[in-house]
C-alpha cells in the first residue's frame, strides 16, 4: 500500500511579512522620532527599504488576519515616505517636492498606489481607527514622531495605544495656548491633523474631548480645543 502525503502550499498572502530589514532601519536612523536621513544615506538604508517595500507591495493584505494587514500597511506608508525622502537628497523637508503625497511611488497588491492612496483610500475606510493618524509619519511637521519599530500583528493595539500617550506628550502635536479662546490659560492647540482628521477622531472616540481623555492621563480639559489656529 502506498502511503499518499498531503501537499501544503503557503499562498504568498498566508504568511506574515519579513520586516526585518525595515526594522533594522527604524533601529539605527530613528532615535526619538527624529530620523536621521544624512546617516540614511550613507548606508545601505535603502536597498533594505527597497526589500521591504517590494515584498511587502505583493502580499495580497486583504487576505490578512486585520491585525496583520493594518501593521503592514502603515509600515508600507512610513517605509515609503523614508524611500521617497532618501530618493531627494537635495531637499530639506518633503514638502519641497511637489505634490509628494500624490505620487504613485510603490506598489500595493497589484496596483501603484500613492501615499494618499493607500491612507485615504485603504487605511482609513477599511480599519475605521483614529490612532491611525498618530502612526502614519508623512514627514512634515504636522504629523507625529516616526516609532523607532516597526508594528506588528501581536503587538499593535498596545504600540497604537502608546503612540496615542506619546504623540499626545508631543509639544509639535499639542500644547496649551498662553491665552485660550475663553480667556482662560487651559485651552489646547492642537495640531493640524486633528482639524483633518476630526471626522475620524469623532467617529472614534466620540470627540476629540473623548480622545484627549482617554490618553491624556484623564486631565480634565478645561478651556476646550482650539482648531481655528492650529500649531
């Protein structure tokens, strides 16, 4: 009698993606939040950015478990907004480039996509999770500080929850204003992707009250939220 052995094939999308290399990048570049592209630029920070970006381009995410396809798709973004800054050693800030966010710069799944592609159109519709928004590091000063790890499946509800305390402890992020709407010393400015992105905040959360609650420590705010002059 012959024996008959069954045959597993791994699907490109059944495994998680090596994020090895993009994390060997954040580990030596990113201290703090502030990324250290001169010393990027001297190593092989891209070729590995590359790596990472390309496999992780082809893996089909809507066949992932959520936890995983989230990770994996804000890495993507941070990856590819790094690639796109080392790619322009001439410019000091990305808002030099034109138009750095409509650029159809890497692939997702089978398409290419641009960084405001793959956040508005994929990110924020299918996960429906505000503290996207205090993962996603456009690079401009608005946005929050780049995590010096890359998120995982196993871990990113707590590494979403930190980056919330964190960015919130941000002076870049929020601060009291000297003198609030209301007269008072209480009010917070808040940065400007908060007013973006209030819908999502809301829908979240409640309100932005809610959010700042919740990760603010449970600081009771006083003077209310100024979005009219954001920091």
């Amino acid at each position: 009698m012959k024996w008959l052995w069954p045959i597993f094939i791994l699907l490109p999308w059944a495994c998680a993606v090596d994020d090895n290399s993009y994390a060997t990048v954040l580990a030596r570049h990113v201290k703090e939040g502030v990324v250290d592209y001169p010393a990027m630029r001297k190593d092989d920070s891209k070729a590995l950015l590359d790596r990472f970006i390309d496999e992780g381009g082809k893996v089909h995410w809507d066949k992932l478990e959520e936890r995983e396809a989230k990770a994996l798709l804000i890495n993507l973004y941070n990856a590819a907004t790094l690639r796109l800054i080392l790619e322009h050693p001439e410019i000091s800030s990305i808002t030099n480039l034109k138009n750095p966010w409509d650029q159809k710069i890497f692939q997702v799944g089978e398409k290419f996509i641009s960084l405001n592609e793959l956040e508005n159109g994929i990110i924020r519709p299918k996960f429906r999770d505000a503290r996207v928004h205090l993962v996603l590091n456009c690079s401009a000063r608005s946005c929050p500080p780049l995590l010096s790890k890359p998120l995982r499946a196993d871990t990113l509800e707590n590494q979403l929850d930190d980056a919330c305390v964190g960015a919130l402890g941000n002076a870049r992020l929020i601060r009291p204003n000297r003198i609030g709407a209301s007269g008072d010393s209480n009010s917070l400015g808040l940065s400007r992707i908060f007013q973006w992105y209030e819908g999502d905040f809301v829908a979240s959360f409640g309100s932005l009250e809610g959010f700042l609650a919740r990760y603010r420590g449970g600081n009771k705010i006083i003077g209310g939220l100024s979005l009219a002059a954001p920091i």
